[in-house]
C-alpha cells in the first residue's frame, strides 16, 4: 500500500490568519510577492461574509525545527514574525492569506492596485445596512476607501463620505474589517454612541449584523492539504509548479 505523504484539515481562518501574523505559518522564498488587485480582495471578503468557499490552501510541514526551504514571513507580519521558525510553509494561498491578514487583522492601511495597476492604499469596510439587506448582495457591501478614509467627488471637494473618526463610522454604520476578529471594544464604543444619542434600537442593529456576518467570518474555515515534513524537495518543486 502506497505511503499517504498528506493530510486534509479543515482549520479555522482565524487560527491561519493569526499563524500567518506569528510567524508560525510562513512562505518558501521562492514565492513571489503579494501583487492581488482591491477587487479582488472585495471579491475575496464578500465570499467569506456570506460563508461562501474559497478554496483549499496547501502547506508543507516543518522538519523537526528547520525547514526545507528558505523562507519569509507573509508581507504585512510584524519583525517578530522573521525570528519564528514556522510550523508549515505555504505553497498555495498565499494571495488570500495576505490578503485577508492585511485587511481583517493588521490594524494598517492596506497597499494594493487597482484594475488598471495603479498602486494604492486602501482601508477595508463593511455597510451594515447592506450586509442585513434580505437576499441582498454582499459585493454591494463590502468596500474600501482610500488612506485618510474620505471618499470624495468632484475633483475632491466634495466629500461623499468621511469615515475618518469612529463616531462617523458608527453614525453611518459602516464597519471597519479589520475589527472582524475583535469587535468588542468598537461594539462597546458603538453601543456608548447610540445610547448618548437616544436611539438605543441601533444596538439591535449591530447584534443582527453579528449574527448575519460577524459570525460567518469567526466560524469559517478553510481546507488545509498538508504535506508531510518528508516530502522530497522535488514532489514540493513539482506539487507547487501544478498549483501555481
């Protein structure tokens, strides 16, 4: 009988995300960097907010405290993260790993290209009025702004819409991804402004828009095909040109 060189788990995303921030999980130095386009981050977010898949990842595991190949922590981790000899390395979904650290967990601007290549930097949000829409469509409710959170017209002077404090979040009800995972200081903060304001019902609001989509991103997970630490450097090679 054939030796079995892999396994499949399914692991929760924030477990991953949280991995990938650590240095635990990391990337063979032969991957090539970050390059995925906003819409296709919104595309990524929308799918998880609904609990649609995103596919597999594959990883390879570490040998004993060392690893095969050269490797980096995913973009966006801390320093910290270099020092860490990783559990696993990542040989596909490293676009969204990185992806979803940068703009679920790390609490900084995002630096992504739009449809036509031009770099940007970009925050990542929620519209709890559309997220709750019944039958609505969660594309329409994911989106993002640019750095100093003001989306403008009219050769910016005219300003359609400024997210740039958290009480203008809270007053147009728009929540900031990156606060998926930790919501409760923001919820609290939230549910302080509304009470202040006499609209005590807005609380209501947000326990629905938890239960509707928070809940899908803190429950989701991912399948994970892992490769034994004793697969050889050339099925890797050869496994990782196949997916890529």
């Amino acid at each position: 009988m054939a030796k079995t060189t892999f396994k499949t788990n399914p692991v929760a995303l924030e477990t991953l995300l949280l991995q990938c921030g650590n240095g635990k999980i990391q990337l063979p130095d032969f991957q090539r960097s970050w390059v995925w386009a906003e819409d296709r981050i919104l595309s990524l977010i929308a799918s998880i907010s609904s609990a649609f898949p995103i596919g597999a990842l594959m990883t390879l595991e570490s040998k004993s405290g060392s690893t095969m190949f050269a490797r980096r922590p995913v973009q966006g981790a801390p320093n910290s993260a270099k020092d860490m000899t990783p559990d696993e390395l990542l040989l596909d979904g490293q676009q969204r790993m990185t992806s979803l650290y940068q703009s679920c967990v790390r609490r900084e601007v995002v630096e992504t290209i739009t449809p036509k290549n031009k770099m940007v930097k970009r925050w990542f949000y929620i519209d709890i009025q559309k997220a709750l829409m019944p039958d609505g469509d969660h594309d329409e409710a994911i989106f993002s702004v640019p750095e100093d959170r003001r989306i403008k017209t009219n050769f910016d002077k005219d300003i359609l819409l400024d997210l740039s404090k958290p009480e203008y979040e809270f007053d147009k009800l728009m929540f900031p991804l990156n606060r998926v995972f930790d919501f409760y200081d923001w919820h609290t903060v939230f549910g302080d402004y509304w009470i202040a304001k006499g609209e005590v019902a807005k609380r209501e609001v947000f326990k629905n828009f938890k239960k509707d989509v928070l809940d899908n991103f803190g429950s989701y997970q991912v399948p994970v095909i892992t490769l034994a630490h004793d697969t050889s450097h050339e099925a890797v090679c050869l496994v990782f040109e196949k997916v890529n």
